[in-house]
C-alpha cells in the first residue's frame, strides 16, 4: 500500500492532517482524549470534530482552541516534558524528530543555537495537540508501515503579522523546513503551510514527488483547514494501491569499433561491478560502412559519474551521450525462496516475482541459484530450470 499527501491544492497544517487521517478510519474520540491531554502541560486545549463542506468537499475539521495559554520554555525543558508524556515510544520519539526541525529552522532563521530558542510555535498547546494528534492517527492506521509520498505544497502567498513583525509568505521558518522539498506560490494571498505542518509532513514522508505515481486509489480522506477561499480549503491524504513503481535512470551510450569480444566482455562485468543496472551490446554499422558496436548503460544517478569513468577508462571513447533522468516504470518486486530435491539433494532457488496491481505477472528463478545446481549436479542447465518450475 503507498499512502499519497497531497497538499497541493491548499496547503498542510497539522489539524488538516488530523482531520484527513479521521477521515480515512482514525478514531476521533480517543484523539480528542490524547491530544487534551498531552497538550495540559503545555495550556489546556479543548479539541471537537465535525464534518463540513468546503466549496463542495466534505471533509474533516479538527478544530483546536487554545483556552488557556503558559509562557513559552527553551527547547530542552520542552522536549523533557514531551519525554514525561504518557504516550508510546514511537510517538514519542518521531514528535520529539518533528518538535527539533521546527526548533533548528526558528534558530537557524534567528542566528541562534538551539539551546537558545525560545519561541511561541513550539511552547503553544495547540502545535502540542497537532503533532501528537497527528502520529497518534498515523500510527493508529498502520501507515508507519506503509509507503508515505509527498506531492508539493502550495504555500500561499503575501505577507503575515507575527510576533517578529510583518513577514513574507511562506514564513522564514517554512522555507528552512521545506528546503528538501517542492513547493509553489499561491493560490491566494494567505499563509497555506504552517511550519509545525511542514514538520509533520517532512518527518512522515519516505519520498517526495511532482505527481502521483501510477497508483489505485482505495480510500480518500479531506481534512479541512480553517479559512474559507474561493477554492476547497482541504488537505487531501489517498490510501492506494500500487501498480507500478517508477523511478528516474540514466541512459548511457557511445559507439564502440575497436575492442574485441573478450574485452567486450571484461567491459560487462566492469560496469556491473560500478553499480550499472543494465549493459547491452547492439551492432551497428558506423560512418564508411565499419562494423560496430552501441554500447548502451542504464544506471541510477548517483552511478553516473562512475560509470562514466569506467566507460572512458575501458573504451578509450571520446564522447559519450548521456540522456538523464528518464522516468521508467517498475513492476513492484519481491523474492521467494523455495528448496528442491534434485538427484537426491535439496537446493534452494530464489524466485524473482513481478506484481502489477496486485497480480503476478512474472515469476522466475534467478540464473546464479540454476548455474549452481547445474555445476554441482552435473545437470544441463536447461534440465534444471524445468526441475525448478
């Protein structure tokens, strides 16, 4: 299952997340008991769920009021107390994760250390409420175990008045947390994304992409923000299915007519060992009619340089093309092992099997585990792979 965030058309915040995860199946009463009560060191909260409608979405709200406010703490006395809170390890430890980005960005922003912070945004009950609001339905629904993707952010747009004056949108603060991540300007001029939910949504996210993948969708959930724009104020979280995977490569080629084959050869098994996905050899004729070889080289990216390096160094070629970051798309895969007795002995045989929207579309035995059990046995190797079957 691979769980999509989708905060793209009006932003996050950490009560939009809490009202799309009940939505999709998380238990409103006892989130409501939680989040009052781990948020009572911090300033009594009262928090109420309700559904509503936003510009023709229904969705969730979770509605969080501050009705009693405490002085902000430094950030060590703040994380000792979240420490001493009753609450599963997990959510403890992953809210303390969240609490230190939002607490490294105000200090980063405001030329402090961490142990200097004092700031409103970590201290306030309400942000309190929010994230373990927000891990306690996470965790509840079993998504700590599932695939989490983060589609960009709208931010919004214009200016904000805050403690610190009159500020751009997206706050300082936000542009820090969301540095390794997509976000856009818009769609109105208003603050969209809230640093406690862009810390949120960078602690829950495994990756980060421009657009769904190729997915199924099963359940949607909308949490509903508190402002009402010309547009559905909502965060939607979709709970899918896999299809297919996709991921970026690279495509590595140059024209090869000098070598021979067993230098062709040596060349596979260097760029295997360099970390290359696939290598192949086409021939092809070259410029005045020469016999040639295309040799062709898919690699992730972080292989490129080296691949790169291996090719020069083997090839002696003085141009390589590269076309990079060309999507493809995967089967999900997963490996099963399987023991056989053949001639009186047991082997075991690593499957390879291929998954598109939850049926097998291939299933085949990896060639090493055949190759030993022919030389051991001394069986031809196509005998072998019928015995596997």
């Amino acid at each position: 299952m691979t769980i999509i965030i989708d905060p793209q058309g009006s932003g996050i915040a950490g009560n939009m997340l809490i009202g799309a995860f009940v939505d999709l199946g998380a238990d409103a009463d006892e989130l409501k008991q939680i989040m009052e009560s781990s948020a009572k060191e911090f300033g009594k909260v009262n928090v109420n769920f309700s559904k509503i409608s936003k510009h023709g979405i229904e969705s969730t709200f979770c509605n969080v009021e501050m009705v009693e406010h405490k002085h902000s703490i430094n950030f060590k006395e703040f994380i000792s107390k979240i420490e001493k809170l009753e609450l599963d390890d997990k959510i403890k430890t992953t809210s303390i994760n969240i609490f230190k980005r939002i607490a490294e960005a105000e200090a980063k922003v405001h030329g402090k250390s961490l142990e200097e912070v004092h700031f409103h945004e970590v201290g306030a009950s309400d942000a309190v409420a929010d994230v373990i609001g927000s891990l306690y339905a996470y965790y509840s629904l079993g998504y700590d175990n599932q695939k989490i993707i983060g589609l960009p952010i709208a931010v919004g747009g214009g200016r904000v008045n805050t403690t610190h004056g009159i500020i751009p949108v997206p706050v300082p603060a936000v542009v820090e947390i969301l540095k390794e991540a997509n976000m856009v300007g818009g769609p109105v001029d208003s603050e969209l994304a809230t640093p406690t939910g862009c810390a949120i949504y960078m602690e829950l996210c495994d990756e980060i992409k421009e657009f769904v993948p190729m997915i199924k969708a099963e359940k949607v959930g909308y949490g509903a923000g508190r402002k009402d724009f010309d547009h559905p104020n909502v965060l939607r979280i979709i709970e899918s299915s896999e299809i297919c995977e996709s991921d970026e490569i690279d495509v590595i080629e140059t024209n090869i007519d000098h070598l021979t084959g067993e230098e062709i050869g040596y060349l596979f098994d260097v760029l295997l060992d360099a970390g290359a996905s696939d290598v192949s050899i086409t021939p092809i004729i070259m410029k005045k009619n020469r016999q040639g070889s295309l040799l062709k080289v898919i690699s992730k990216k972080d292989k490129r340089e080296i691949i790169l390096d291996a090719i020069f160094k083997e090839t002696g070629s003085l141009g390589i093309r590269i076309a990079p970051n060309i999507h493809r798309g995967i089967s999900k895969r997963e490996f099963e092992k399987k023991t056989f007795m053949i001639n009186g002995k047991d082997y075991e045989v690593t499957f390879k099997i291929g998954y598109v929207n939850g049926e097998i579309i291939s299933k085949r035995p990896e060639y090493e585990d055949l190759k030993r059990i022919a030389e051991d046995s001394g069986l031809p190797l196509k005998e072998v792979k019928e015995l596997v079957r």
